[in-house]
C-alpha cells in the first residue's frame, strides 16, 4: 500500500477504534455508570502517564500505546450485545476464516508477492517473512504473512460463528480448517481446534444447548484458573533444561527462563513499585521498540502476563471481576470465545494483529453491564433493621 500511496488505509481500523474508546468511555462508562468501565477506564489513564514517565516515551510511542491498546475498547462497545446479531458481520467473520484458510492451503505452492517487502512505521522497518523452521517443518504464513496471525484468523472468526450454523457445515469445515492450521504448525492454535471440537460436540451435538449452559458457564469460569500458569511454571521449573525431555519443549523453556521473568526481575532492580502499579502502557510490548528502553524488550507471550506487567494490580481485581462476571454472560458465544481464548492467551501476547485485541475485548464486554448504583445497593445496603 505504502508503494501504491495507499499507506493511510492501514490507519483507517486504528480511527474506528480510537471512536469505540470515546464511545466506551462516554456511554458505558459514564453515562451507563459502569463500574468496571470506570476502573478500566481510569486504570489506562493512569498506566498511559506512568508508561510516559518510566520509558520516557515520546510522541510515537504514546501513539502506538494508544493504538496498541484501543482495538480492545471495540470489543468492549458490545456489552450486552452479541456481534451474531449483525448477519453482515457473521458473513465477514466467515469470509475471513475462509481466505486465511486459502491462504494457508495456497502457501506450499504459491510465492506471495509480499514476501520479503518491508513496511516502515515511525521509523520502525518490520520486514514480511515466508517461512521459518519449526522441528524441521516449514512455518508458512498464507496470506497474512504470519504463520500465528494467519492460524488465529483460519480458527477464532469461525469460533465465532459456528454456533449460528447447521452442523453439518460445522463438521464439514472442521477438518479443512484442523489442515490449514497443520499447516502453519501453530502447536497453539492446533491444540485450541482440536478443544473445540471436543467442546462442539458435548455441548451442540451430544447435549441439548438450552439445558447445559451451567456448565458451559463454569468450564469457562475453571479456564480462568489457566491465568496462573506462567506463574506456577516460573516458580517450578525454572532453571530446568526442558529440551533434554523434549526438544519441542524448547519454546516453553525458552519463555520460563527468559521472556516470561525477565521483566520481573528488571522491575523489581530498577522500578519496584512497577512490580504494583505496572510499567506503563506498551511497557515490554512492540510500542516499546520507539523507546529508548527498547533494547530491553522481550516478547512476553502471554496476554495476562504482558497485560499486567502494563497494566499492574488493578488489572488482577479486573480478571478477577470477569471471572465472577460469567455466570451473567447470555450469549453462547461470548462463553465459548471467552474459554477458548483463556487457552490461547497462555502462549500469545493478543496484542497483534488487531482482531485478536478486538476478540479480547468482545470476551470481557459483559462485565461492564454492572452498573456503580449496583455496587452500592450491594455494599452500602443497611444490614439490619434501624
């Protein structure tokens, strides 16, 4: 695009979220009274001035900040709505899943003309990657260009939707997608397909929907126990060489030793009152890179870690919150995305490309639906009688 003096087309999703953030924090937050609306809202104005301070971030940085985070706010304008109710959204979502399919299917036999291009962003160059070996496998990355962008777009659009289909499509569509995720040997996005399929089958096919949404709401209340597994595998496994058990242990290894901790342990030797407030909005993600600390950037793979290595503890009381919110949730959709994703965050950071941050959001957006007078008819309620 930047070739064709298109480039401002790519900036046109970032306008539409950046108008979803004045609308989250003007109608939901504000004039719907939400209470964790407000909290989150404050919580990123917060984290935005910290993270100007700590990395000392200059214009482009709190721009990318901005930008990295605002997609999320579009997940989150649908509190109490389902995106399912727009066919023309459900025909995209599945158009989408349908081109990163072709793309991945074409990949083997086909030369993208976009291989090797790069494209510069504020002075950052980020080059356009065919493949990459993965135990002696080729990594191809369709049309996206990205082996772990182009599985997620082949897998979560569908997730989405499957549910508004017949099954037959379901089944049929099934193995051609579990292939083109073969494919991108995305071990992550492979492992949540095959979960999904189980999950398709006990809770659409081999029991009545109407009667199992209990348990289709604590599964997805369980999956969040998943949020603390970097931390446990920390704590147990560090320093342990995981490749003389397994080689393809190495990735797993690769992120306890290193870039899982390593912001840890440089906040609590430079800045330890980040360890509690967080580093600062795009701390230890790719906004860091315009930074004069972006030499120390790791890819911390994992949304929960990354999130609140940004964000601090305000951002555990906010998980802590969607998990109690579940058993509110209406859409089936929501909850099978939400659990799904709880999954698929324990090795991906979801803050590029936009869709998943988007997919993020549209998991949490029922939370905001508890209101501030809520809060206070639950808690300043008088106990007993005058």
């Amino acid at each position: 695009m930047a070739h064709a003096k298109l480039a401002f087309i790519w900036f046109v999703p970032d306008m539409m979220a950046f108008a979803a953030v004045a609308y989250f924090v003007w109608y939901i937050a504000i004039r719907r009274n939400s209470a964790w609306g407000i909290l989150f809202s404050v919580n990123i104005f917060l984290s935005l001035i910290i993270g100007w301070l700590f990395m000392s971030a200059n214009a482009a940085a709190l721009f990318s900040a901005v930008k990295m985070m605002s997609p999320i706010f579009l997940g989150f304008a649908f509190a109490g709505r389902s995106i399912n109710e727009l066919r023309w959204a459900r025909y995209s979502f599945l158009l989408m899943s349908a081109l990163s399919v072709l793309g991945l299917l074409l990949s083997p036999y086909v030369d993208y003309p976009w291989t090797g291009m790069s494209v510069e962003t504020f002075g950052q160059t980020k080059a356009v990657g065919r493949v990459w070996w993965s135990g002696g496998a080729v990594r191809y990355g369709g049309f996206a260009g990205d082996s772990t962008m182009a599985a997620y777009m082949a897998l979560f659009p569908f997730i989405l939707v499957c549910t508004h289909y017949r099954k037959w499509f379901t089944f049929l569509a099934t193995p051609i997608i579990g292939y083109a995720l073969y494919l991108s040997t995305n071990k992550t996005a492979m492992g949540c397909g095959i979960i999904f399929l189980a999950y398709y089958l006990i809770f659409e096919v081999l029991t009545d929907p109407k009667n199992n949404e209990l348990y289709r709401k604590k599964l997805t209340q369980y999956s969040f126990a998943l949020v603390l597994v970097p931390f446990i595998l920390m704590i147990a496994l560090s320093g342990i060489d995981l490749q003389k058990i397994n080689p393809s242990l190495f990735s797993m290894q690769d992120r306890i030793n290193s870039t899982w901790v390593f912001p840890f342990i440089y906040l609590s030797n430079i800045f330890p009152a980040g360890l509690i407030t967080g580093c600062g909005l795009g701390c230890f993600v790719y906004p860091m890179d315009y930074t004069s600390l972006g030499y120390l950037r790791v890819p911390v793979d994992n949304f929960y870690v990354s999130t609140y290595i940004m964000l601090g503890f305000p951002f555990a009381i906010f998980v802590i919150g969607a998990f109690l919110g579940v058993p509110n949730y209406k859409t089936r959709d929501k909850i099978l995305l939400m659990f799904l994703m709880n999954i698929y965050a324990v090795t991906v950071q979801c803050y590029g490309p936009s869709t998943i941050t988007v997919f993020m959001g549209y998991c949490f957006s029922d939370m905001f639906l508890t209101s501030v007078k809520n809060w206070k008819r639950r808690y300043l309620a008088p106990s007993g009688p005058n």
